[in-house]
C-alpha cells in the first residue's frame, strides 16, 4: 500500500469519525441510545473495510443484549477494531492509554474503564463499575493476559479483575454472570498462511513502539484475523475465581493453537467440572459450564 493510498483511506476514516462522533457523544451524554451503543461498531467496520482486514468468526456469542464479561488474549493494537466491529462493548485497559493522543480520546467514545495497576485499590474500584455494568446488560471485554504477546503463544490469566462477575452477583442481585472465553488470531495476509516468525510482525507487544507497527500494518497489506467464541462459563455467587479463570485460559489457549497451526490440538483430559462441547445452532446461546463453589 504506497502513502498515498493509505493517506486516503486515513481521510475517508476521519470523515467517517467527524460524521459519527456528535450523534454519538449526545447519545452517551443523554442516555444509551441505539447510536451510542452502535457508532463505535460502524466506525470499527469502516477502518477494517478501508485497510481490508477481513474476520472469521466462529463459536456462540453472547446473546443480543445479553451481559458477559469477555475472558480474551491481546496481540496487537488491531484487536481494538476486530473485537469492536463485532457488536456494541466495551474494553478495559490500563490508565496510561486514556492520555495518549487521539486513541485516548477514541477509547473514551468507546466507553473504556480504565484501571490504575500501580494502585491496588484502583483494581476494587474498576470491579465496581464493571459489576453495575454487567447488571445493565453490557459486554465488557477484558484482555485477560494483562498484556499483549506475540500471537503465537498464550500468557497465564490474571484472575484479580474476575472479581467483577463477583461483585455484580451480590451486590447486584444476579444469580449468575457468563464469562465468555474468546480467542483472537491473525491467520493469513494476502491470502497466504503466516508463518511463526511472520506472526509477530502483526503483533505489538514488549517494548515495540506504536507508530512502527502501525506503519508496517499499512505496508504489508490485507490481514485475515480469526476470532472464536469459546463455551460459555456460569459464575455463580460459590464459583472458585481460579477454576473459572484456568477454565477460560485454557478455551482460549485450545482455539489459538488450533488457529496458527490449522490443526485442532492434542485432546487432553479436562477438568472435572468442565461440560464436553456440545453443537448448537448459531442463533441460540451455548450451554453454561458449570463450576463448583470454591472451598474454603
């Protein structure tokens, strides 16, 4: 893709923003409108189509309108749009993001909760908000890594911000939160698988720099991402946070190695508490698993 191409399609992508930014500022400031809730999904939508990056979905979602609390990996910067072109949610993220040029501004409009990690009270704070937001209905999508990597392999699952479905359980009177595992993956360019060593190029991760990697998405060219919807997990008011926690790790780590190796992994002996897959319908929520209380 030369400059001058990508120069073009960044304009058409800012008319596209100046277009859609005051409707929905007014929807978030008087009330969650349909707009509100629907903006960021176009815009996303129309950065993919303009830079052809092209996704596979797979797996049950959540329900329309249904809460979750998405369990998911984190690769690159591009994740933001993959996953926001999907349907209306929200991300969660660090507190420095909210000062960065432009994309603070942009994660803001998508309704971000940003989380302070050197405050360790910040995180008590966070889980409040994101419990009164799972008892009004939102999708919340939280990169569970607590980083980025490099999309080939999968980092341990931080349980601390789990403690949110927790929170929306007793203090906001729901029997159960669905916390929904979900795999992201970028599987070809132009077509053509990508190789380990080509993998990390789409990545942004360690200590990359943001502008170098938005570059070389522009130069390299179209991206095929695959995201899959892993089986749903039921929290309840007894789950064990950990087993909840490992039991989305290892959904997400499943469907990544099957995605980069184009082979379904090794079967291995699950959990006691974890349900077999069962085929559904894409138009109905898959079964919950279901998880025992945590002892003491």
């Amino acid at each position: 893709m030369t400059y001058l191409v990508a120069g073009l399609r960044l304009l058409a992508y800012a008319l596209t923003f100046a277009l859609l930014v005051g409707p929905h500022w007014l929807g978030l400031r008087f009330g969650r409108g349909a707009l509100a809730g629907h903006a960021p999904v176009w815009l996303h939508r129309a950065f993919l189509r303009l830079f052809k990056v092209r996704i596979t979905v797979a797996g049950t979602p959540p329900a329309p309108g249904e809460a979750a609390l998405v369990l998911a990996n984190h690769i690159s910067w591009l994740d933001i749009p993959v996953l926001g072109a999907l349907r209306p949610l929200s991300f969660v993220a660090k507190s420095e993001i909210a000062g960065w040029p432009v994309i603070g501004t942009l994660a803001r409009l998508q309704r971000t909760l940003f989380i302070d990690r050197a405050r360790k009270r910040h995180t008590a704070v966070v889980n409040t908000e994101m419990s009164r937001r799972l008892r009004d209905g939102d999708l919340i999508v939280l990169f569970a890594e607590g980083t980025t990597g490099d999309g080939t392999r999968l980092l341990p699952f931080r349980t601390s911000l789990v403690g949110a479905a927790r929170a929306a359980i007793t203090e906001g009177g729901l029997d159960r939160v669905r916390l929904q595992p979900l795999c992201i993956a970028y599987t070809r360019r132009h077509g053509l698988p990508l190789t380990r060593a080509e993998r990390p190029e789409i990545a942004w991760y360690g200590d990359m720099e943001l502008a170098p990697s938005v570059k070389l998405f522009f130069e390299r060219g179209p991206i095929d991402v695959q995201v899959t919807w892993g089986e749903p997990i039921a929290f309840a008011a007894g789950t064990d946070r950990k087993v909840a926690t490992a039991l989305a790790e290892a959904a997400v780590r499943r469907a990544l190695q099957e995605a980069v190796t184009g082979r379904p992994p090794v079967p291995v002996l699950e959990p006691a508490q974890a349900a077999p897959p069962v085929a559904a319908p894409p138009a109905k929520a898959a079964p919950p698993i279901l998880i025992p209380a945590a002892t003491a």
